[in-house]
C-alpha cells in the first residue's frame, strides 16, 4: 500500500490546511470531471482515499502508529467509539450539503490619534487589506460564466456515508463528501484570479470620522466594511480600535485634562498673570498674590469633550514654586532685609498639628 503522505505530496508532520491544500491541488488536475482519463480516475480515487484518513484526527492518529487505514478500537472493525456516537445521534453535525455562499469575518484595526483629535474628533481615511468579491467572477468563482456542477462521489448530498461492523452490529456513518469538500458542487472551471473562491486580497480606503472624546481602548464598528465572505458571501464587520498617544505636556484624566507649570518665588508673594499652551490655543492664568506651591488653578471647560452627554472636562494647572539656589549680594542683602521684616531670620519653624490644615493634612487629603 502506498504511503498516504507521498500520494498527497506533504511532509509527515503537515498541518491539516497543509493536507487540505495539497487534496485541493491534485483533485484540480486528477477529478473526472476535468480529466476523465482511467488512469488519472483511478489516480483521483488513491488521493481522495489518502485524504479521508489524513484529514481525520482519529484515522490519521491510527495511520501513524502502524494501524489500518480505518482502524480505532472496537476489533478493527472500521470504527471508533465517536463513529458509534455519530451514528446513533448524528455527531452534532449539520446533514446536507454546506452553502458556497458564507458570511465573511469581522476585522480589527488600530488606529493612533493625539489629543487634540481625540478630544475634538476628526476625519481619518484607513487604508486596509481585505477580501473583496472578485471582479472576474463576480464572486461566483467560476470562470467563463459557467456554473458549479453535481459532485459524482456524493452525487450532491456534500456527505458519504459508510457501513462497518462494530460490537453493536452494523453502523452507518455520515462523513463530508472529500471531494467536493462537502459542497455537494465541483467547480470544474474554476476563476483563474480567485482560484474558485470567489475573493481576492486588495487594498480599499474606508473614511470614518471619529466622534469627539475618544480614549484609548474605545472601538468604532464600521457594518459591512470587513472581509467578503467565501463565495461572494456578506461582508463582515470592520472594528476600529482608538489608541490615544501621549501629549507633549498635558495629561489626560477621563474627561479632564491636567497641566503642571514653575513660577519663581517673588511671582507667587506678588501675584501674577501668565499665559500657557492649551487645546484651544493660547490662555491667561491668573497667579493670586500669596499662592504656594501645589495649589491648582481650575480653568473651566478647556478639558475633553465628553463622549457621552454634552460640554468638555476642565483644564487644572498645577502650581510649582521655585525656589533659587544663587543669589548674588544685592539679592541675598534684600532677601535678608525682607526676612527682617517679617521677623523671619532667625529661622523659626511652625509645626502643625496632626488635625490642623496644614502642609501634611493637604498632602494626606491629596493623597486620599
């Protein structure tokens, strides 16, 4: 008996899509329908033979080890126990031929937007691979306007059945037709572009506009704008995942948006205005006379704009202090000469209570 992994030309260790393509090839150029010499129909039978054991977990298993071609318990007899089971109660398995026409898979692309687009939206054009009906068939992947016709093994049922001996007597068995891949339909001339598929791989531009308040991990769904399904078969769907990339300076906190900014010493005692970079260009913040370091300045509705709902986040600007660390002698005398006044050189400390609203309770609070 011939070697089953040399009739169908693959390696031992061949995954079944290997197994699958290679019984696709050679039944292409040995079927009786495209070549109806006997000798290449007796050649059809052995790779057709070849591919029901090798395309079967529990036959192939059995092959390997040095059993018959049909072997698995039960004396030899032809059947294993899920064979019995199948018989019985049909194996879960849906009877009848399976459609050439099927719906086509959902796809999954990420998409990177900066902060600004995420928080005001934008317009994008995505430029994606994806199975698209082929234009030479239409998608019927038949060539020259011809149809699919009858399988001669299953005679259009897209199933073979098979009789054996087993311990409970004669069983029958229903397996997918090998040669028509359970179809019950041969395509004996198959579309040269898509190889009988129906589809090709090509590259289309989709638009899709992202809506306002975007954060990474949220996902757009695009109906009908994923991969054509087998046979010119209902586009599935495309799923855009927003990944937000990091600003420069400003840190996103759900819909509020957080700013950290350094004045000097004698601008916090006095008070000052300054202008900071913000989403919407250029704004004024006022620094109140007295400020300390790690005070906040809310700025309102110069946030995120909310995904759900209506009107944006706020902005807050975080306050750093500066202190210097060189001062020349004008400097240093003037300094002195203020710490005078305020009675402050002998370098007193105040020390603040565990319940007093001080520096430590404004950290805890913080904090929590």
């Amino acid at each position: 008996m011939a070697d089953l992994y040399e009739t169908l030309g693959v390696d031992r260790d061949a995954s079944f899509d290997d197994i699958k393509k290679a019984y696709r090839k050679l039944a292409r150029s040995y079927h009786p329908d495209v070549n109806p010499d006997p000798k290449m129909s007796e050649k059809f039978k052995e790779i057709t033979a070849a591919y029901e054991v090798l395309s079967d977990p529990d036959k192939r298993q059995n092959y390997d080890v040095g059993g018959s071609s049909f072997g698995g318990g039960f004396g030899n007899a032809g059947f294993g126990f899920g064979d019995i089971m199948d018989a019985f109660f049909g194996g879960g398995q849906q009877r009848g031929p399976r459609p050439r026409t099927r719906p086509g898979q959902d796809a999954l692309i990420r998409v990177e937007v900066d902060l600004k687009e995420a928080a005001f939206g934008c317009d994008r054009e995505l430029n994606v691979e994806t199975a698209i009906a082929c234009t030479k068939c239409s998608g019927t992947g038949c060539a020259n306007n011809s149809k699919p016709r009858t399988c001669d093994i299953c005679k259009g049922r897209g199933e073979t059945q098979q009789v054996a001996r087993s311990i409970l007597g004669q069983v029958m068995t229903s397996r997918p037709c090998a040669s028509c891949q359970g179809f019950g339909s041969v395509i004996s001339d198959p579309c040269g572009e898509c190889a009988g598929d129906g589809r090709v791989r090509s590259r289309k531009s989709i638009p899709i506009k992202i809506p306002a308040g975007v954060e990474t991990g949220n996902r757009i769904q695009l109906s009908g704008q994923g991969e054509i399904g087998p046979g010119g078969g209902p586009a599935g769907d495309l799923y855009v995942e927003i990944v937000e990339t990091p600003h420069d300076f400003l840190i996103r906190e759900n819909n509020d948006l957080h700013i950290s900014i350094a004045i000097p010493m004698a601008s916090a005692a006095l008070g000052t205005s300054i202008e900071i970079d913000t989403l919407d260009g250029k704004q004024k913040v006022e620094i109140k006379e007295g400020t300390q370091s790690g005070s906040t300045v809310l700025m309102r509705g110069l946030g995120v704009t909310k995904l759900r709902g209506s009107g944006r986040g706020d902005l807050i600007v975080h306050i750093e202090v500066t202190i210097p660390n060189k001062l020349n002698k004008e400097q240093s005398d003037l300094l002195y000469k203020f710490a005078q006044l305020r009675n402050e050189e002998s370098g007193k400390v105040a020390i603040h209570k565990t319940h007093d609203e001080g520096f430590f309770g404004k950290v805890r609070n913080a904090f929590r």
